[in-house]
C-alpha cells in the first residue's frame, strides 16, 4: 500500500507565512489569547465575508477557540436561555446542537429537503407552528447547517424567520466560502458560524468564529467571549462571560491560511468536478452537487449515495467486526463499543465499501447520523404524533423527548443509510481521485 490518502488534511501556503506570523508571536512574547495576529486575522476574515456579489456588508468577526464557541456565544447573543426551544437542522454535527443544551434549552430538530440535504423550510414551517400551539411562544432561534458546504435556502429560511420575528444563526462551519446567490453564507442571519478545526477548509489548528451584524453586536460577543469583564481596575463581572478568544499563535496559522483560502475552495470544486465525471457512468453510485444556480458549495467533503441494490464485494462480512476506534476520530477518547450495531446505520453495501476503501488506503467516512437517532436526544419517553405537509405524501412524525424534539421525514435517515464522504482536500491529486473512483469500480459486484 502506498500513501494514504486523507478526507481533508491540514495543507500550509507553500510561503510558509504560517511559520512567519507564529515566529513573531514568539519574538513578542505574544503567545496568549489575543494580539495582533488576532486582529489581523479578524480583520481578513472581514474582507473575505464581506466580499459579495450582491451587497456591500459591513459584518464584524470575532475569532474564538472554536465553532462550537461560536455556536454557543450566537446563540447567547440571540437571547436563548434556559426553558427555550431552539429549530436545528439534525442532519448535522453535535455542535449544531449541544450548544443549545449547554444553555438549557432544548433543540427542536427539524429534517432535510432532498435537493441540498439541508433543513426543509416548509417543514420548518409547520414546526414553529405546532410549538406554538403547544407551548404557546415560538422558538427562540433557527441555527440552518452548511451541511458539506452545501448551501441551505437561505432566502426561503429568512423569510419564514423574519415573519415570526425569530432570529437566525446560520452554521456554516462547514461552509467557509460557500455561497447562496453569490453572497458569502453566514452574513444572511443575526449570525454566522465559522469553523477552522484541523480537517476544514481553512484551520487554525483548532478554532472558529462568529460572524455578527453590526458593531454593537460584535463589541457584546466581545465581551461574551473574554469572562465579561467590565472596565474597572479590577475584575469585575456583571454577566456570566467565558474564556472563548483565539490564540494569537493560531490566529497566526489562519492569517497565512488566508492567503491560500481561495485557492482551497477552488481545489474542492476542482475534486468535486472530476468525482461527477468519473462516477456519471458507474451504476447505483451518484455524486451529490449542487442543485442549481443559487447554490454554490466549497464542497468542504464531496458525497456520494450507493443504492441500497448494488453490491459490493466482502459485504456478507459487514458490521462483523466491532470498530476498535471511531472512525475518522481521535483514538482514545472514544468508549469501546460492545456490538457491531446501532439502531440507525449505514446499510451493509455502504459499510462493505468503507472497508474495501480503508483497505486501500483511502479514507472514506459515513454521512452525519442525524442527530434525532442520536441516543443522547432520546433521553426519556417518546411520543408521537401526525402532521401532514403538502410537500410530501406520507405522515411527518413528530418525536418528543425529555431532552429534544424532532420534526422528521425520513429524508435524512435515509441518506445516512445510503450516503458516504469522499476525500477532497489540497492534498488530494487528480491521480487520487481516479485512484479512488478505480477502487469504488472495482468493489462493485457486477
């Protein structure tokens, strides 16, 4: 076996400007929480947002020690407290939504439109509805995901939150650089949410920030991200605050990171672009795009979905063997798990062909196990009952726990059992990707 090849490694500007701005933070002494590699990391990432097609945007960033931070503080700014009720897309990651449990509220998951795999705005819809004739007031927040960079009906989704006052935090940790109608996601809501983790389109090591509307918005997520420190000679603190800021070592790899972001982007869709013209042709295998001119992905990972007919070779030995390790995750901080199975999973020939890529040397993971199959939300007794939304012919369930609510269709549980991520990043070459499909191929049984 030769080199592995990666979903999305770290890639460094060949310049080498990360090791430039990390070495003045050293010569200054300059290694904590904020510092000039800070504010000049906020002030590219302004210029990026604000970079649009449309408008001339004024956003303000705050960079802070992750996206989850920044899904935490917008959730704050929006005024989300203990006893709310918060619509989240549930075809996401957990830092979507645990942020809403970290503030007491509950998450009102709301499921996916097949076009972008993204939250459903009418189904959103009939959601806000019936929790206001069940609890009598709306939710407090709508936090739309950037799910793969796919872009979600941003335009439908603030038309819907603005005539019910509600605000909107958009998750586009996934979706740096993506954009709906040629503007930026992330400055269409109160907020936007950037993540620079190890494996994004951009990194920082670990990191992320908040995209806000204004400067009053921007000087209180200040104050939220540094323990709300007042301005007094001594500590003094009128509101509960937390240690959230960027270093300004990392902020030192994100300004060099920001010098080659474009060239990341391009290099995704570039990827994106040769996975649909090798696969176009392979039956049962189909590449997930984007599904029409407002949409433009960065195409942070690129998705396929396998028909649940086609079989691949070694499937009759799938979920055999029990997973020593989470699978694209960090060995060690993981429990053991004690079955090959859960209650919600890929399908075998999904998982078969996981195999058959990982023993080839190529790492493929599953789509996001929606977060309403997630046990954690499943705390407590679940009841159901009927809706009907035009859009669809079958019965929406809604599931209530002690610790969620979910508004579902099956569109996302079903992709989660046909759907698989594909590697995409700066690392990966043309000969990759042809590597990768010749395998896909070749693990088919015709």
């Amino acid at each position: 076996m030769g080199k592995r090849i990666y979903l999305c490694l770290a890639h460094m500007s060949e310049a080498g400007l990360e090791q430039k701005y990390i070495k003045e933070a050293f010569d200054t002494n300059w290694v904590v929480p904020l510092g000039p590699n800070v504010n000049g990391f906020e002030a590219d990432l302004e210029e990026f947002v604000n970079a649009n097609d449309n408008d001339n945007l004024n956003k303000r960033v705050v960079a802070l020690s992750s996206g989850t931070a920044a899904v935490h503080l917008g959730l704050l700014a929006a005024g989300v407290k203990a006893g709310d009720e918060v619509i989240v897309q549930s075809f996401t990651f957990c830092a979507s939504s645990h942020p809403i449990t970290y503030l007491g509220a509950t998450p009102v998951f709301v499921d996916s439109e097949r076009d972008s795999w993204n939250i459903d705005p009418d189904l959103m819809e009939e959601a806000i509805k019936d929790r206001i004739a069940k609890t009598g007031k709306k939710p407090a927040a709508i936090v739309p995901v950037a799910l793969y960079g796919m872009p979600y009906q941003i335009d439908r989704i603030m038309e819907i939150a603005n005539k019910y006052e509600i605000p909107v935090i958009e998750d586009a940790a996934e979706g740096f650089g993506s954009r709906w109608n040629g503007q930026v996601l992330g400055t269409f809501g109160k907020s936007g949410v950037l993540s620079f983790n190890g494996n994004k389109m951009i990194t920082t090591s670990g990191g992320g920030a908040l995209i806000t509307a204004n400067e009053d918005e921007w000087r209180e997520i200040m104050m939220y991200a540094t323990q709300y420190r007042e301005s007094y000679p001594y500590y003094q603190h009128e509101k509960i605050g937390y240690n959230y800021r960027m270093s300004n070592i990392c902020a030192g790899i994100g300004r060099g990171q920001m010098t080659v972001a474009n060239d990341h982007i391009a290099h995704h869709k570039h990827v994106q672009e040769l996975y649909e013209e090798l696969l176009k042709d392979v039956r049962g295998i189909k590449v997930h795009g984007n599904p029409d001119s407002r949409y433009d992905s960065n195409f942070w990972l690129c998705t396929i979905t396998i028909d649940p007919d086609i079989k691949i070779k070694g499937q009759e030995n799938a979920y055999k063997t029990i997973v020593k390790g989470a699978v694209g995750g960090a060995a060690g901080v993981i429990h053991a798990a004690t079955s090959a199975h859960t209650d919600c999973e890929p399908n075998d020939n999904v998982e078969a062909l996981r195999v058959a890529m990982d023993e080839a040397g190529i790492e493929a993971r599953p789509l996001w196990k929606p977060m309403h199959c997630q046990p954690v939300y499943r705390q407590g007794e679940v009841k159901s009952l009927e809706l009907r939304v035009k859009s669809y012919n079958s019965p929406i369930i809604c599931q209530t726990s002690a610790s969620s609510v979910a508004y579902i269709n099956g569109v996302s549980e079903e992709l989660f059992k046909v759907g698989m991520c594909l590697p995409s990043g700066p690392y990966v070459s043309d000969e990759d990707v042809h590597f990768i499909v010749d395998t896909i191929k070749a693990s088919i049984i015709q």
